[in-house]
C-alpha cells in the first residue's frame, strides 16, 4: 500500500461518538479505581506505611508524598477522572491524570499490573485524542467547538494498544509450561467452587479446554473484532472471557476495564446507534477535524516510533538467556500475564569483614507482609533489598559488609532449587539491565506431567 493511501485512511473522517464514549468509560472505571485504593486503605498500605519502596531501573528519585500528600494525590486523581469523565476542562485534566497515574505506577515496582501499565499508556494516548469534542461539558459550558468526526488515526491507535494487550497476552503462552497447562492446571484445582464447571475443573478434557481456548482467545478475537462478520461473536467471546477471569481472580478493574475497551472495535458510529442519535453520512463529513499537511507527517512519525516501542518492548526477553518466567528478566511490560506460579522463600546472611561475625536478617523485619510475599520469587527485587541492608548497616558504622541472598523457589510446581547463587554478595553486583549471571538457571525444564 503506497504512503498517500496509508495517510488518507489515517486522516480520513470517522464518527466521534466512540471516541467520546471511549472518554466516558475510562474516566469512570478510573474514578471507580481511586475509590477502590481509599476503600480498601490501599494508599496506607501501599505507600505509606512501608519504609522501603521497591523501583523500577532508572527511577529511584520518584519517592511518595510527605504526610498526607499521598491521599491528597488520589483525592485530584478521582477530581481529573470526574472531569474526564464529563469532558469538563478535558485536555488539562488528561494531562494531569496521565502525570499522576504514571506517577503512582512508578512509587514502588512491587505493585506492578499489567493493567496499571496498560491504563498509563491508554491515559498518555487520551492526551492526544480530542475525546471532549461530543457529548461533553466542554462543548455546552466553555463553547469548545463541538465535532461529529475525528481522524480515524485517533481511533487505531486505542485498537492498537487494546489489540497489543491481548495479541502478546497470546503469544506469551506459547511457552513450554503453558503448552502443558501449567500453572493453569493448578490454579483450576483451587476454583473447583466456580459455578456450574467448577466440578469439571479437575478434570484434564476441561484443563485442556481453558488453557489452551485462553491463549487462542488472545491471539485471535482482535482480528476476529476487527472483520465486521465475526465482530459481535468476537465481542459476546470477550465479555464471556473477562467475566470467567473477574470470578476466578483478583484481577480488581482489568476485566471490566477490557470489557468496555474492547467496544471500541465497533463501528465509529454504534454510539450514536445505540442511542438513537444517529447522524447521516453527509453531516458527518461536512464536520471534519481537518489536520494541516505538515502536521500529518509528524503525526505518522510519533504513530511508527510509538507503535514500533509497543511491538519490540514485549519482545526483548529474548534477548536474554533462561526462562523468562525464572528469571524475571524482560517479565514486565510484556503482558505476560498469569503465566506463573512461583513458591519461594529468602533470607539474608550478612557477614562483618572485620570481626568475622555473620548473622541472618529475615525481610519481615523491614518489609512490609505483601512485599516479603511478592520479593522472594524476584532477583531483581532481592538485589534492591540486599543494597537497602547494605546502607542500613553502612549507617550504623558497619563498613564493607557483605550481603548474601539464601533464596529458593519452584516454578509451575517443579522441584525447589537455588534462585540466587549463596555465594555470591549482593552488595558487589550492580543493578543494570544486562542479563544477570548471579541468577541460577532453571534446572528442570519442564514442569512435572500431571
């Protein structure tokens, strides 16, 4: 397809209705979200009581706010998804709700979602979208001009980045322990309350049929959304999925969160249909956000750099050698989602250079209960923690202590094994994004068969 064809389809009219429907719901699960963190005494939890905070590479400096300052951020965060919500000062507040969510995201690693990640990108992308040019405050109270159609580029790219989630959900189960239904199998045993099939959990034809029609689900209902035959099956599937996925985990807003996204693989105008506020094709055409020349080529420029981010950042775990779902390494960012079941336990012997004394340090003491649940499977995590003694006992006048990781786990119901190496001190080994040789390779390969 030659460029000029590519930018015409780009650039080319589309109704409006979905993006503004599109706005509504996001701005209202969101809303839905902060209250769930004040609900659930979260932000205390999370954020404030803890004295250490688990960071992603590269982002040490984000640290929580004083005091109270962490409720008042979720207070403006429930105010900015209002105000999207109704469309009311809607560009400032996207901007503001994209800053303040990512923010949130990046306080503490141990908290990381693959929704949460999804919800910072879709809140960046909502930047850019005028989403507040229908059916808003904006149009009835500050006389915004009101549009009936939008460039269809504005409508892709949220496909795109709904699609991405649910395409490489997919391809990240084409591993060798999903292939044999672990740890699915597993965790089916643990549900066999579920009403109707729970009976049949325990049964291998039904395993099968989860496991393997989940990873099918995910890599085919985007193109099936996306052919005008199959689309409402498609969508009927998807709502049948997230319902099943909303009962058997504790997945908070993600299956509802997909559920409403996914309606943007409608038709443009199914809005306004549903409604019965539909407009005729010549209105619609005749009310066009038309974009200057000069402006399409930058904005083709941002949609290939943004799209190509998307399609390799999922992909570098190959770039690393063992199992990803051992080592943890490329593991975020990549929509690898429920792939893991991981049992492991660690402890930390500290030895002083100059007396000679060594002594265990349990995470209880200076962790909080879910971050010593969530660390020990996570080298990553364990490094961070172990520099975090290091300091501590450096503030006490303990010098050049060393700092080793007794760490064991079993992944997908395999035999326990060294996760770290025990001899090796933490404190030497810089945290980089090079692949890390002090983690001990994944022995069995495969998970035990049923």
């Amino acid at each position: 397809m030659k460029y000029q064809s590519i930018r015409e389809k780009l650039f080319a009219p589309v109704d409006i209705a979905s993006l503004a429907y599109f706005r509504i719901a996001f701005g209202a699960i969101m809303l839905w979200e902060v209250w769930r963190y004040f609900d659930h005494g979260w932000i205390a939890r999370y954020w404030i009581a803890p004295d250490f905070h688990f960071k992603y590479f590269g982002f040490g400096w984000v640290h929580p706010w004083p005091g109270i300052g962490m409720y008042i951020h979720f207070i403006v965060m429930g105010i900015l998804a209002v105000l999207m919500m109704v469309g009311l000062y809607y560009r400032l507040s996207a901007i503001l709700f994209f800053l303040g969510f990512t923010y949130v995201f990046l306080l503490d690693q141990m908290t990381y979602l693959n929704h949460f990640y999804l919800i910072s990108l879709i809140s960046f992308l909502m930047i850019f979208v005028p989403a507040h040019r229908a059916f808003s405050l904006d149009v009835k109270w500050r006389n915004i001009t009101s549009l009936q159609t939008a460039p269809a580029w504005m409508l892709w790219i949220l496909r795109f980045q709904i699609g991405a989630a649910y395409f490489f959900g997919g391809i990240a189960k084409l591993n060798r322990d999903w292939l044999r239904c672990e740890p699915f199998r597993t965790w089916l045993s643990w549900r066999t309350d579920f009403p109707l099939l729970g009976e049949f959990f325990t049964d291998e034809w039904m395993v099968y049929c989860m496991n393997y029609g989940g990873m099918l689900f995910d890599l085919l209902v985007v193109p099936f959304l996306l052919w005008k035959r199959t689309r409402i099956p498609a969508f009927l599937v998807a709502v049948l999925f997230h319902l099943m996925n909303a009962r058997m985990f504790s997945i908070g807003i993600f299956p509802w969160f997909m559920i409403a996204a996914t309606a943007i693989f409608f038709d443009p105008s199914w809005p306004r249909n549903f409604f019965g506020r539909s407009k005729g094709a010549k209105t619609l055409a005749d009310d066009s956000l038309i974009t200057p020349q000069r402006s399409q080529r930058w904005i083709i420029i941002g949609m290939i750099i943004y799209i190509s981010v998307q399609l390799l950042v999922p992909l570098r775990h190959f770039l690393y050698p063992g199992y990803v779902s051992w080592t943890e390494e490329g593991h975020r960012f990549a929509w690898h989602m429920k792939l893991r079941d991981k049992d492991a336990d660690v402890s930390f012997l500290l030895a002083n250079p100059k007396t000679g004394e060594q002594w265990y340090v349990h995470p209880h003491e200076y962790l909080s209960n879910r971050q010593v649940d969530e660390m020990p499977s996570r080298p990553d995590m364990i490094l961070q923690f172990a520099h975090y003694l290091e300091d501590i006992y450096q503030k006490k006048g303990i010098r050049d202590i060393s700092v080793k990781a007794r760490a064991r786990a079993s992944l997908n119901g395999r035999p326990e094994q060294w996760l770290l190496d025990p001899d090796i001190d933490l404190t030497q080994v810089n945290r980089t994004l090079a692949p890390a040789d002090w983690i001990v390779p994944l022995k069995v390969p495969y998970p035990p068969a049923p």
